[in-house]
C-alpha cells in the first residue's frame, strides 16, 4: 500500500483526468452520439424494411387466396352453366319429340279421315256404277230373256246371288 | 488475424532487444541481473522524458535517444522547463533561482549543491513542488485520445456519407461499438437507461484497450499500469454510479431488509450490515483500479523478465527457450489487454445497473 501511495502521481492524475473527461465529452459529442444514432436508425430501418416485407407477403398470400376463391367461382359458374345448357338440350330434344309425335298424330288421324272419306266415295260410286251396271244387265238380260223364258230367270237368278254379294 | 498478432509479437520482442543488450556491456553476471532488475523497475514508472532506448559509449558515457518533455512545476509561482535540464539525473535544473532534482523519478527541491536530505527510514525529507509535467504517459494519453478522437469521429461521419454503413477502419470498430452497447449495456443497465452510460462505457474501453495495446508495442509505455490513471478511472465510475443512483439504489445500502422485518429486529442487524453496504460502494471501485494495475503492472514484468533472461541465460538452451517464454507470453498480454478492458467496462457497467435499477413494483405504484 505504502509502494503505491509511492507510486502514485498527482501530475498523472490530474492530466488523466482532465484528458480523459475532455476525450468524453469531445467523443460523446462528435462519435458516440452520430454513431449510435445511426446505428440504431439503420436496425430502425432494417427492423422496419423487415416488417413491410412481412406485410408484403401477408397481402400476397391473400392476394393468392383471393384469386383461387374467385377462379373457385368461375369454374363453379361454368359448371353451373354447362349443366342448365345440357338440360336446356334434353328439354328442347323432348319437346320437339313430342310435338314431332302430335304432329305425327294429326297427319295420321286427318290421313285415316280422307281415307275414310275417299272410301266412303268410292262405294257410293261403286253403287252407282253397280246401280248402273245392274241396269245395263238388266237390259241386256231383259233384251235376251224376251227371247228365251227359261234362260231369262236362270240370269236373273245369278245375277242377283252376285249383287248380294255386295 | 493471427499471423498479425504473430508480427506484432515478434517486432515487439526485436524492438525491446536492444534495451537489455546494451545495458548489459561485459560486466559480471550478478550486475547484469541488478541492472535488468533496474532496468525493469525504470520501465514500470513514469519517466519526465520520451526516450526510445538508452546505450552506454566506449567511455562509459549514457546516451539517450528520444526527446525531452516539458516539465511544469508550481512552487511559488508557474516554472516550465524543459525535462532535458535533469540530464536524465545527472544534474541540477536550475530555474529562477531554485534548484531542483530529480531523485528516483521525483522531482525535488534542493540547494545549490543538490544535497537530499533523509529521515531515519531513509526518505527524502526535502520539498517536492507541485508537479504538474506532461510526463511520458501524459503524451501516450495525449496520443491515444488523439487517436480515438479522429477514429472515432471518422466512424460517426462515414455513416452519413455512406448511406448508414460504415466505412474503412469503421467497419472494425463498429462491431465492438455494437458489442459493448448489446453485450455489456443493455443486459447490465437496461433498455430504457443504457443510453446515459454508453459515452463512458465506450470511451473507457477503447481507451483502456489502446493503451494497454501501446504498452505492448516496441514503445512499451506502461500507462495502463500507473496507479494514477486506473486510479482516475475508476474515480469517475465511483463518481458516475453514486451521482447517478436511483431512490431503490441508497435504499438497498442503508435499508436492504426493507419491509421483510419490523424495524427493532433491522436494528441489530443494520449495525452491521450498513457499514458492509457502505463499505461496499468504495470497495466496488477500488477493486477496479487494482485488478487493472496489477494486472497491466504484472504483464509488464513477466514479459520484461523473459526477455531480460534470455541475456542471462547465454547458452543455446536457455536463450531460445526464453525467447519461446517470451513469445507465449506476449500472446497472452495481447488477450489479457483486451480482457482487462472488457472486464473494466463490463464491471462499470455492473455498478451502473445497480445504481440505476428501479424495482418493478415501484413502477407499478407510480402506474396507479
């Protein structure tokens, strides 16, 4: 102890001292104030360019989860849309198929009517041309049968089991 | 790294070579160990002028290479002298009529014939004047200050000319800057008061570390390892911790039971435990300065010893061994001169966090 009291040197201390808190204040001033601001605005700056990029890859993802919810919808709506079109088809098919029957119906019924008809004229003129014809035999067999009595009423009698034929 | 380190070492063991050669001469061996010894302790101390090396000539004349230094002296009145009047000791400088010598590195007052005076445990009895000189670590602190004023100053500004990155030598430094702030200050004081204490805390490291680096270069200026100097260090912790502490700091000092016990059980045990505590705010400093003196002090001369032993040794063994000794050695002091300035900072830092700790329920109460 007595060794370093020895030792010890006023002069020193006090240039000590006086230099050290002088190299302080001087430091605290001109470097260690520029320095730690600045380091501590570039972590601000990191911190913060860190956060955005953060922020920017949030709004990606949503970005990302809205466009596959809306390409979701789309092919939904085209399904939705291809599946009324197919129906649309059948339904139209069906509908034509069934006023293509009616149709058909129509054209058969008026058909069977005319045909009807025509046959209905054909026998009144059949019975006309029978009526006719019967007439004209009636002639003729009356024009023979004058000459001859016994073959006159075997015609007739043919005759007549022909027309009841009809 | 490494092999610069490597270099520095081995220019430091070359450049301190000569010291010890040419102290020695032919003269017999116990001299030689006397003279190294001297040699050692005239290292150790601070010394009025700057001188590189010394060498004896063919008549046994001391010649000093380096430069004088201004000696500066209240005794009566402002003397200014230049140190090169001692003549390293040898004679009297005499100024305005007074005579002064220089005895064992004192500067003393004394007649005309330079006769000391002694006391019966044989110490100087004469009048030592205020002494004030620019000693040889006054200029290596006047350099190392210089030295960090423009470095980091350099560092402060490369950041605005270079887009918030730092620049050159910067680039070094600014990871140790952001070390002492994220490893030493914030984990020991706090993220809210870290940044009061910052300017000390960086200050104090590098200039611990410049010098004790200094001190291993070929210069060997043991500035670090002057009593004064750690001494004025660790005056300025004592000085920030206690002018800096908070209401919970002195309240751990004198009431540290606080509430845990009624105040006639706290008595008995406050009649000892307060003086422990007050004990403890100088003792807190004063390890400080010792740890970094004596740790400074010792390098020196286990360093300074080796190299003196290779002179002793002469022989094939001996001498390279030591010089081996030497070199580990010098390793060693260029880690244990960043350490000791890490372990300065590091318990500055400590203190400050005691002194500036405020407990959380008091925070809570003042919330309310």
């Amino acid at each position: 102890m007595e060794k370093l009291l020895e030792e010890f040197s006023l002069g020193l201390f006090v240039w000590q001292t006086l230099l050290f808190v002088g190299l302080l204040l001087l430091l605290k001033k001109y470097a260690w104030g520029p320095i730690l601001s600045a380091v501590n605005e570039r972590e601000e700056g990191i911190k913060n360019a860190l956060s955005a990029a953060n922020d920017a890859k949030k709004e990606m993802e949503n970005l990302q989860a809205d466009n596959q919810k809306l390409l979701k919808e789309a092919r939904a709506e085209r399904e939705a849309m291809l599946k009324e079109a197919r129906e649309l088809k059948t339904k139209m098919i069906d509908d034509a198929k069934e006023e293509a029957k009616e149709e058909a119906g129509k054209l058969v019924a008026q058909a069977q009517a005319a045909i009807e008809t025509e046959k209905k004229a054909a026998i009144a003129d059949l019975k006309a041309q029978v009526a006719d014809l019967s007439i004209s035999i009636a002639e003729k067999v009356l024009g023979e049968e004058l000459s001859n009595k016994g073959k006159q009423e075997k015609l007739v009698e043919s005759m007549l089991d022909d027309a009841s034929l009809n | 790294m490494r092999s610069k380190l490597t270099l520095k070492a081995i220019t430091l063991i070359f450049f301190l070579m000569p010291f010890t050669v040419l102290a020695g001469g032919d003269a017999p061996k116990t001299d030689k160990k006397a003279e190294i010894k001297a040699y050692i302790q005239h290292h150790l101390q601070d010394s009025y002028d700057f001188s590189l090396f010394s060498y004896t000539t063919e008549d046994g004349e001391h010649k000093y290479i380096g430069a004088p230094l201004p000696v500066i002296l209240w005794d009566e009145g402002l003397k200014i002298f230049a140190s090169s009047k001692f003549h390293h000791g040898e004679t009297l400088a005499e100024i305005d009529g007074n005579y002064y010598k220089l005895y064992h590195n004192k500067i003393y007052k004394t007649d005309a014939e330079g006769t000391i005076n002694y006391d019966e445990h044989n110490h100087p009895t004469n009048t030592k004047p205020l002494d004030f000189s620019i000693t040889k670590s006054v200029v290596m602190i006047m350099i190392t200050a210089l030295l960090m004023f423009f470095l980091f100053r350099g560092l402060g500004r490369s950041y605005g000319e270079n887009n918030g990155l730092a620049k050159g030598v910067g680039r070094f430094f600014e990871p140790i800057v952001l070390y002492i702030r994220d490893d030493i200050a914030i984990p020991n004081i706090g993220e809210k008061k870290y940044m009061r204490y910052m300017p000390f805390l960086l200050t104090v490291f590098f200039f611990i570390w410049f010098l004790n680096i200094f001190g291993l270069t070929p210069l060997g200026v043991n500035v670090t390892g002057n009593i004064a100097v750690t001494f004025a260090l660790a005056l300025l912790t004592f000085l920030i911790t206690n002018f800096t502490g908070t209401k919970d700091y002195w309240k751990h000092i004198f009431d540290p039971l606080g509430d845990s016990m009624p105040w006639y059980g706290k008595i008995l045990l406050y009649i000892i435990l307060i003086p422990i505590e007050v004990l403890g705010i100088f003792i807190k400093p004063f390890s400080l300065l010792i740890r970094l003196y004596a740790n400074m002090q010792a390098g020196h001369i286990v360093l300074m010893s080796l190299i003196g032993l290779m002179f002793l040794f002469k022989s094939w063994l001996g001498s390279p061994l030591s010089f081996g000794l030497a070199f580990a050695i010098s390793l060693i002091e260029i880690l244990v001169a960043l350490l000791q300035a890490y372990i300065f900072t590091m318990l500055s830092a400590l203190y400050f966090g005691f002194a500036s700790e405020e407990h959380e329920h008091h925070d809570e109460a003042h919330a309310h």
